[in-house]
C-alpha cells in the first residue's frame, strides 16, 4: 500500500490534469505491451501494434531504425519490473505539457541524475528487486537488462540524448498519437466527472471519487499498491494525472524528493466497441463503421457506462440530429462538459422523457456520451461533438444557445 501524508496546506494544494500526459502514456503503453493485463481494454490496441511490429521495416522508420528498433530500444529503458527510472516522466508544476516540452526535459537531465537512475535501473533488473517506483504488478521475471545507449546515455553523451529523444518522438507517432482520439475522449469524461466532484464537494469529494484505488482516511490518502510505501507531501500539494494506459492502481514517481504526481487509470471503453472504432478510422485496415455508445471497462476492471469509441458517426445517425432540441442539447452539454440529465431538461426548458430520447439519439450519433454515478446519469461531450460545434463556428454556437425549443 502507499500512504500519502497531507498537510492542511497540501490539501489546498491538489491539481487535477486536463490532459494526460505523453510521457507517462509512452511509459505505461510500453508496459502494456509487455503483459497480457486487461485484455479486454488494451487487446484491439496491442493487436494493432503487433501488426506494425512485424511489418517490415522502411515506412514509418524513427529513430534506431524501423518501429521494432524504437519499441525495444525503449523497451530496455521501461522494464516491465522492478524499477523505472523517474528522468523518463518529469514533473511539471501547474499541469501537463505536449511532447516536445517533454522530451526536452528529459533530455535536460542532469548527468548526475542519468547515471544514478540508470545504475538503480541496472541494478534492480540484476536483484530482481521489486522497487517502489513505477513497478507493474504481474511483470515477468528480470531478465539481464542492457538500457538504450549504457554508458554513453549515463554520462550525458548528446548524441545518445538525441536519440532518446528521436525514440520517444517516433514511439509517440506510431503507437500512441494514432489513438489519441480515444485516449483523449476517456480522459476528458473523467476529468470532467473528478472536476464536477470537486467543485460540488472540494478536495475531499475528489478524493472520495479514487474509490476503491484509493481510500481517504484523513489525513492519508491509502492507495492499492505493490509495496509498501509513505509519501509526505510536506506542503508541496499532489498533482493527479489520469492516464489512459495506466492500469488497475495509480502509480508515482520513485524518488520523494520530487515533485509529488499521482497518475491514476481512467475508464476505458471495452474491447468490441474499441475494434470497430478503429476499423471505422481505418486503423488495421478493416471497413469503415460508425460508433457505439457502450460498456466501459472501469481502472479497476469492472464495468460501468462508456464512452463511445470512435469519432466517425454515420451519416444517418447524423441526419437524426437536425431540429432545435438537439441542437440546443448538444451545445449545452459541450458548454458544461459535465451535467445530468434534469440539469440538461431544466436549461432546454423541455421535460424528461423528451430529454432522455434526445439525449439517447445524440448518444446514438456519437456526439455525446454519458457514465452512471450513484443516481445520476452524466453526459459528457466526445471529441466528435466538440469538433461539430468548432466548425460551425462561435456565431452558429451563440445561435444554438438562443435557439426555442418545444418542450
């Protein structure tokens, strides 16, 4: 279990992310590869990657060589094990950061830093030790470990620099970035329920939502975990990350003295929805289909109301959109990123029944979706949603909302 120890000035102190971000997502992805843990959320997308793994090499080459080259390469950097070295995700106060900002931090590490983290890393993959850092429950037994560049990475070398950054630019491009639509669309519905609890109930609501991760029992956040840790805080706050690709626990940084994240798996959509929302995008080259608004997969394993998969809707389904009440529905849902459904009825200005069957035709289209919490039911826009009011632009948004509607 880790323990985390607030202060009063901690709690004032808790961040929540908007975003995931790219380096973690990268760490865990590789870790996800390596196991076969949740084959429901994580099978379609390990499919899709091994189908470019043994695709010959020359299209789409990064870094080290083609995409085999850059997943092993990175591979021996983020054993899934006992220890990964904390420089590959660094910190960032205030929120998350794009990829660039990313590998540029991490290629700013100080040299000191590379040869402790990697000695730590060599060393734990020859001891078999389970660390206390970002280990992966269920890993394989260690096997001899030869990191990325050895010794010309841990002095520093900019040559050996370059190509780390070269490998997690080209890793980011070819198995994560292709996805991003539905990593995005997980995380978005998450961070707008957590920013709902927050805003309704303060950091201890938003604390209560990590159940049964993690357990508030004041002033210790307990976290499921694989060993046994205490993390004080100390003032510096926590900044919670959700992630797409962590899976089943939060995990953190090794080192303490850090700054104190706590990366957390969000809900993911299951394993059928999944594949047809990529063959519709043309990811694996299956024949194109529309998306369904499904059974999620919860961080924990279990099941709860999910999001739809994918950002292509048929053209009948979006036929089924023009009229005034779902016009003004969707904007109204995109405006409040998060809202129930008597909150939607009474802003519409429209009874429930009514509401729920438009709501279930926007669900249909794939421009909204929703998620069960205790009684209510939240509805959250997709990215495809999103994008629809983009396009039409501030004066049709301004429009949508002045719209009547009959009730």
């Amino acid at each position: 279990m880790l323990r985390i120890h607030f202060t009063a000035q901690d709690l004032a102190y808790v961040r929540l992310a908007r975003s995931p971000d790219p380096l973690w997502e990268i760490v865990c992805s590789l870790c996800r590869l390596q196991t076969d843990e949740g084959p429901i959320a994580f099978g379609p997308w390990r499919r899709a990657v091994a189908a470019q793994l043994r695709a010959p090499g020359g299209e789409g080459e990064g870094a080290g060589g083609g995409r085999r080259a850059v997943a092993l390469a990175l591979r021996s950097l983020v054993p899934c094990g006992p220890y990964i070295p904390d420089f590959l995700t660094p910190a960032v106060d205030g929120g998350t950061i794009d990829l660039r900002q990313g590998v540029d931090r991490v290629l700013s590490t100080p040299r000191s830093r590379l040869r402790r983290e990697l000695t730590l890393l060599t060393e734990s993959a020859r001891a078999g030790v389970r660390g206390s850092g970002a280990a992966v429950p269920g890993a394989p037994p260690p096997r001899p470990l030869r990191p990325f560049a050895g010794e010309r990475l841990a002095r520093g070398d900019a040559g050996a620099l370059r190509a780390l950054g070269g490998l997690l630019t080209a890793y980011d491009a070819g198995f994560v970035a292709p996805y991003r639509p539905w990593i995005d669309a997980a995380v978005a519905s998450d961070v707008a329920w957590r920013s709902r609890e927050l805003a309704a109930g303060g950091v201890r609501a938003l604390l209560e939502t990590f159940r049964p991760m993690a357990r508030w029992s004041p002033p210790v956040l307990e976290v499921a975990y694989p060993v046994e840790r205490d993390l004080h805080l100390a003032g510096r706050g926590l900044l919670l990350v959700p992630s797409y690709f962590c899976w089943r626990r939060p995990i953190t940084l090794f080192d303490t003295a850090l700054l104190p994240v706590l990366v957390y798996p969000v809900e993911k959509p299951v394993e059928k929805s999944v594949e047809l929302a990529l063959a519709g995008a043309g990811v694996g080259g299956g024949p194109g289909v529309g998306p369904k608004a499904g059974v999620g997969v919860g961080p924990e394993g279990g099941f709860g109301v999910g999001l739809p998969t994918g950002p292509v809707a048929s053209s009948a389904s979006l036929a089924r959109l023009l009229g005034p009440t779902r016009a003004a529905l969707l904007y109204e849902v995109a405006s409040r990123d998060c809202a129930t459904t008597s909150e939607l009825a009474l802003a519409v200005g429209c009874s429930l029944p009514n509401i729920s069957q438009q709501l279930a035709i926007l669900r249909e289209a794939g421009l909204t979706a929703c998620r069960k919490e205790g009684r209510c039911v939240l509805h959250l826009p997709t990215p495809l949603g999103q994008r629809l009011l983009e396009t039409a632009g501030g004066g049709a948004r301004r429009a949508l909302a002045e719209v009547t509607v009959s009730p």
